[in-house]
C-alpha cells in the first residue's frame, strides 16, 4: 500500500476528479515520484529525438510568422522532467536560440541537471509570443466519469482508493449539459463517459497565456461521431497499463474529447498528418547509400525507424494535435499536402461556440 493509501485508508468513495487531482498531483502523487513520468510509460518525446526536432521546426515557422520577434517563447506545458523544452533548445540555430525563452510548466520540482537555460514553473507565463505546446497533458487534467445507471439515468461514477466503485448522485448542470453537446450516454446500463469540462477550461486558460503564436496540444483523443462506448480511463504502472486505482502509485489518464477543447479557428489532425507537415517521413534510405556510405545509411535507417513508430497507424501516429492559432494564419504554421491529406482525425472547426 502506497503512504497516500495509507493516509486515506477508510475515506468515503469521491468523484474520480477530485480522486485523481489527489492521487497524481497531491503530496505523494504519482507525478511528484522522482523517477518521473518517463519511468512508467513512453511517450513520443521518449520515443525519438525525431520528435523534438520536428517541434523545433514548428517553433521557427512561428518565429518567421511573427516577423523573428525580439523574444520568442516557447511554452512547454506538462513538461515531465524537460526532455522536450531541452530538445528543442538544442536543435534550434544559434541565432534563434538566442532569442528563445524556454519555459517548462509542471507541478513537480526542477530536476537536476536540466539546461539552464529553462525556466521552470508550475503554470505558463501569461502574454508571451511564440509557442505553447502541449504534448500528453490534457489526459492527465482530472475529470469525473459519469455512468449509465440499470434505471437508465445518469449518474457520477465514485471510486474508493482501492480502485472499487459505486454510483453516486445524477449528473445535472453544466456537466449534464457538457455530456448531452459532446458525448450523449445512452440508456443501456453501463455506458460510460468522461466529463471533459475541465480539460476545456484548462485549454482555453493555457491559450489565453499566448499575446500571439500558437498552441498545439497533443493527446490520445476520439471525436464526437466516434466516442467510446465504455470511457477511456486507464492506469499505468512501472510500463504496463493497469486498473486505476488512486493511490498515487499509478497513472491515470483518460483520452481526450479534443474536438470539444477546441476553441474558433482551431484545427484538429493526425500526429501523422502533422508530423508529415513538419518533414519527418518513415520512408527507408535508398540501398545505393549502403554500399557508399554504410555508417550514413546505417543512421538514415536507424531515423526511417524512428520516425515510422513516431507515424504509425494504430500506434502514434493516431494521436490527435489540436492547432490553435493565435493572432496568425494556421496554414502557414503547418504547410504541407500532409495537412489535408489524412483522414483519421482531421476536423475544421472554425465555427465552434465559444467555451
């Protein structure tokens, strides 16, 4: 049993937010634990340095979009220990890091070792310019879940820190009228959801930091016309998924109604998509380059490899990125055939309400 098991053993079961929020972010939260998200499970930034050049790459089409402003930030938000603010660093020219401020945004304290040059702090800095990316952080902001009851009403699911769970009190305001617009239940005993609500303020609060630029969040994410029937939420432990339990021993996560964080002018695609948009291509080097140059080809593979599994259907390459320009034109941020060519999750939603 973990200390945070310990110290609530016997709690009445709660609303999996607020269980959540305690059991990743509370004293002995998961994300407090120094070995670090990168200890349990693998994300793309883990994956490839592929990854944080093509970010990079993103981060100087936004300085050129805005004129190579005087200071240019870029706003890494649920930054892990920083592998992806100090990758980015250091595949930036000279000239432009020079003008870059690099800022980390994570609740755990500043890992040692970290590039100077990043600044760490536990919320985005506000009317900065440049870009604020968010890569597997909007699956970890806490939301309730909510449950088709055998009455065929809709109910709060509650979890005990074991992990057990119970029905609580019907769903009704703001987060009654969040599931109707975004993930209407059915009446088949069961049917369950997550609340996306707080992820969509959450959202809309990180844009709001940027004076001008853009916001990219990047998550496991599913679409209105294609919710899953039973919710998302999962656990991770020590590299395996797993049954949630809220004992800050494991990940909980849940994928993202991307689709409703999106805010008027956003654009939702494909990693794949995206990632072509940015230059990074699976395709193998030609076998002329192995009898030329077989330690050139030998890393050219070694890349091909890399950015295949970074690309993959089925695997990364089907995590959405949701693009929110701010006071600039989106497609001259990610200009390539690759941006409306994939149809796995590519939504315009140029005319969505405001939040």
């Amino acid at each position: 049993m973990t200390h945070e098991a310990q110290r609530t053993a016997g709690r009445p079961a709660r609303g999996w937010r607020e269980a959540t929020e305690e059991a990743l972010y509370g004293p002995y939260g998961f994300y407090r634990r120094p070995e670090g998200p990168a200890g349990h499970f693998r994300t793309s930034v883990h994956a490839s340095p592929l990854y944080a050049a093509a970010v990079a790459r993103l981060l100087r089409r936004v300085d050129a979009v805005l004129g190579h402003p005087d200071e240019l930030a870029f706003v890494d938000v649920g930054a892990g220990r920083g592998e992806l603010t100090a990758g980015v660093l250091a595949e930036l020219p000279a000239d432009v890091a020079a003008r870059t401020r690099a800022y980390a945004v994570e609740r755990a304290a500043r890992p040692e070792g970290l590039d100077p040059r990043v600044q760490w702090c536990a919320a985005p800095p506000t009317g900065v310019t440049g870009l604020l990316f968010a890569n597997e952080w909007l699956d970890n902001v806490p939301v309730d879940v909510a449950e088709t009851a055998p009455d065929g009403s809709v109910r709060y699911a509650l979890v005990h820190e074991d992990g057990t769970e119970e029905l609580g009190g019907p769903v009704a305001g703001p987060d009654a009228d969040w599931l109707a617009r975004w993930w209407p239940l059915g009446a088949e005993p069961g049917l369950r959801a997550e609340i996306g609500r707080p992820r969509d303020a959450a959202w809309a609060s990180a844009v709001a930091t940027l004076s001008r630029g853009l916001a990219v969040a990047v998550d496991y994410a599913h679409a209105r016309d294609a919710r899953p029937p039973f919710g998302t939420l999962t656990g991770f432990r020590e590299g395996r998924e797993t049954r949630p339990v809220p004992d800050g021993g494991c990940d909980i996560t849940a994928h993202v109604a991307l689709d409703a964080c999106a805010l008027p002018g956003g654009r939702l695609l494909t990693q794949r998509a995206a990632l072509a948009a940015l230059g990074v291509s699976g395709g193998r080097p030609p076998l002329t380059l192995a009898s030329t140059d077989p330690a050139a080809y030998v890393r050219a593979l070694t890349r091909a490899g890399e950015a295949a599994e970074l690309t993959a259907r089925g695997g990364l390459g089907d995590f959405g990125w949701l693009a929110q320009p701010v006071g600039t034109a989106l497609d001259d941020l990610l200009v390539d055939a690759g941006l409306h060519a994939d149809a796995g999750l590519l939504v315009d939603v140029a005319d969505h309400e405001e939040q």
